[in-house]
C-alpha cells in the first residue's frame, strides 16, 4: 500500500465457525487427485515485518526447502532507483533495488542457501518478459513480495491495462502448482488478492462515501481493482496493516459493497499461512505476535438511508498463534495451548471515540477496534459494547454483541487473545 511505501529499509514495508481443537500446524500435503504432487502455499504478512521475527522467516525458508532454500526477492511495488533521491545513500536507500538487496541479505541471515533479487521494477518493465528472469524464477524454491504499492506489482507483472501474466508471473504460478511457497509483506500480499483488490483509501471515508473502482491520488478515497491482482487467495478479500491503521471500517465497505462475504484482515509482524490455495482443501494457520481478522459478512445487512450507510449482523472473528481456519467450511480451530475463557471481570468497557484510528486524530491509538472486542470478551458485565468514529458527519457508531455462538479463548485464563463470531453492527448517528 501506499502508506507503507518509504518506510525505512530496517523495517520490512509495509463468521460463523464450529470450534474444534487441533493440536498440529499444517504442512503442505500431497495431493491426492495427483499422487506425487505437493501443493504450494502462500506466507501472507499484514506489513511491518520485523527483521529478527524468526519464526516467519524460518517458515518462509522450512517451506522452500530448509537448507537448500532458494528465494526471489521482488521488490517492484518499492519506487525504482531514478524516483529515490537517496538512491546513492546504502543507509537510506529506499527503492526496488535496495530493498531488494536487504530483504536477500535478510533471508540468507535466516538460513536460506540462497536469496536474489529479481530484477523488476517500473524501471524495467520489460524484464517481466525476459527469458533470462524467467531462467532465474525457475531456478527459485520459494518467492518474497516486498511491500510499497501494489499497484506497481499490476503495472509491471500483469502488464497493466492488459491484465494478463507476463512470462515471469506465468512462471512463479506454475511454481506455485508445483509446490513452492509464495510470500509477500503489505502490498506483497495484498496484490495474491482475486477481484476488487483494495487499492487505498481510509475507514472513516469508506464508510461515509462509499468504495469505487479505480486507483486515486487521494489516500482517503477507498478504492479496488475489479480485476484484481494475481488471484492466488479467492476464498476472501485481503486487507493488510488492518489494525495498526484502523482499516476494519473500510474493508467491511469494501466487502458489502463489492458482493464478498469474507475479508482476511492482516495484522503487523503475523503472518497468515495458506496451504492448498484456491482448493476445497485449502487451510489457514495464524504465526505471529498480533493476528488475522476474519471478517463474515455472509448475514450482514447494508442500506443507505437519510443519515447515511448502515450495516448490520457482521461477524468478527480474531485468530491468534497456531489458530487454524478451513475457509470451505467457515471454521475456526482455536489452537490447542488455548481453552474457553468464562469471563470474571465486572469492568466496563472503556469508552472509545475513534474505533477506526483516524490518520485525523494526533491521539488515536491502534488496534482501537480490536482493543473494543477484546474488552467486552472480558466482562460479563455487558453484552454489548459501543465505540465511534472520530469524524463526526456523520459519526458511526459500532456496537459489538456477544451474540449467539460467540465465544473466546485464552491462554493465561484471564485475557482474551483469539475471539470467535462477534456480531458488528454500523450505523451513522
């Protein structure tokens, strides 16, 4: 996305569910209509991924091979060499190139044999149709999208207008039906996305005026791609940096309005694993210190009245480390170090006026939302709870509901970490 892109090159750029517990993470497995054939997998981070976060790395490299790993680096959602005026500068160099050379230098650190970028940018469009970066592609087990705007992944792997596979996207999907791992960070696993691909835009704005197709200048104005990006993840929208930057508003608009029942919204520093994707058989599992948002819009209601647009009967559910979720079945498996937590507290709910974390606000904080739903889940003091929006024409107010089906789960007995089928509601006030 757009507001990761230009960060520092130390910092990575940026339902209704059965419980049943599950004690192992998945691996990729053999397909059994192909014997022999092992499926790829997909390693999608929300942004912000930290430099000594092993885990994601080490899953990234155990998935291409372990010690004979050998990762492509791309890099071209990053600005190219000509538009950064620190190009020169290896302490402040922020472009595909350089970018591209530490996110490599990262992964061999991790343990991998080998990590190369590959030479893609808007700079060299035309190397998305090299047989010598095809050659390379080919020669790599596994694949890291870095982040910046994914709309250049578009422009230079899709061919722009035309929307079609260049030589280079043809062959990293054919890697990934042999069983490579693809991975990518904010924009980097935004652009896996199918149809109506979020192409920027705040939750306050969304909510207020609505989502259009296109791509603008404006940061607020949330926009998509109806055709998309690559279309390796279709069972759900993809939103990224979704807590940190307060976008739970604008992917829920982004998905009533564009027809999808489910968005995977993807927190900082945490991965969400997706093996078998774009089959009955695909499974998710959550790695990292936040979590991945599943939001369910499959009874949501939306209408525009006098005040304004309105949504009702969403569903929440936050997954947190080793959760799994079956997107074919709406499932979420909390992990098995994690039991039912039967809330003690009487607190109430704190007050909240900026649910969203408007950019407008100097002192908002992050994970505003999730902070909401994670309070009432502790007390059983209240059913339900309700925060709004920082702007106010109209304000929205949110409504959290512990609805039938709800529940929540913990690891110390105390706090809640994952939360499961949270009813949301929206209505301008």
């Amino acid at each position: 996305m757009r507001a990761s892109s230009g960060s520092a090159r130390r910092t990575v750029l940026m339902c209704g569910v059965t419980l049943t517990l599950l004690a192992t993470a998945p691996v990729a497995q053999a397909d059994p209509e192909r014997p022999g054939h092992k499926a790829g997998s997909l390693v999608l981070i929300g942004g912000g991924l930290k430099e000594n976060n092993s885990p994601v790395y080490g899953e990234i490299i155990r998935r291409a091979g372990g010690p004979a790993a050998r990762i492509g680096v791309i890099t071209a959602a990053s600005v190219p060499e000509s538009q950064d005026p620190d190009a020169g500068d290896p302490e402040r160099c922020s472009n595909s190139a350089c970018n591209g050379a530490y996110y490599a230098d990262l992964f061999k650190r991790h343990g991998a044999a080998d990590a190369e970028w590959v030479p893609l940018d808007i700079d060299h469009v035309a190397n998305a149709d090299s047989d010598a970066v095809v050659a390379q592609v080919n020669s790599m087990t596994g694949f890291f999208f870095g982040g910046g705007d994914q709309y250049r992944y578009i422009t230079t792997l899709l061919r722009g207008d035309e929307h079609t596979d260049s030589k280079v996207l043809a062959a990293i999907r054919a890697k990934l039906a042999r069983g490579a791992v693809i991975s990518g960070s904010s924009a980097g696993a935004q652009i896996v996305s199918g149809p109506d691909m979020v192409s920027g835009g705040e939750s306050y704005e969304g909510l207020r005026d609505g989502s259009s197709a296109g791509y603008f200048e404006d940061p607020t104005r949330l926009g998509y791609i109806p055709r998309g990006g690559f279309g390796f993840l279709t069972s759900g929208l993809v939103d990224t940096h979704t807590g940190a930057y307060g976008r739970e508003g604008r992917a829920y608009r982004l998905a009533a309005d564009t027809g999808h029942d489910r968005v995977y919204a993807l927190e900082e520093n945490t991965a969400l694993i997706v093996d078998d994707p774009g089959s009955r058989r695909e499974r998710m599992t959550v790695l990292g210190p936040n979590g991945v948002a599943v939001l369910d819009l499959r009874a949501a209601r939306t209408r525009t009245g006098p005040a304004g647009w309105s949504m009702r009967k969403a569903r929440y559910t936050y997954l947190t480390q080793s959760d799994r979720y079956h997107p074919h079945t709406w499932t979420a498996y909390p992990a098995a170090d994690k039991r039912r937590l039967r809330p003690v507290g009487t607190s109430p709910v704190p007050a909240n006026d900026d649910v969203f974390f408007s950019a407008s606000n100097p002192d908002g904080t992050p994970y505003s939302f999730r902070t909401t739903a994670r309070a009432l889940a502790s007390t059983r003091a209240q059913r339900t709870a309700t925060a709004t929006t920082f702007g106010t024409d109209p304000r929205f107010t949110v409504t959290f509901t512990k609805a039938g089906g709800f529940s929540a789960w913990t690891e110390d007995g105390a706090a809640p970490q994952t939360l499961v089928d949270l009813q949301i509601d929206i209505a301008p006030r």
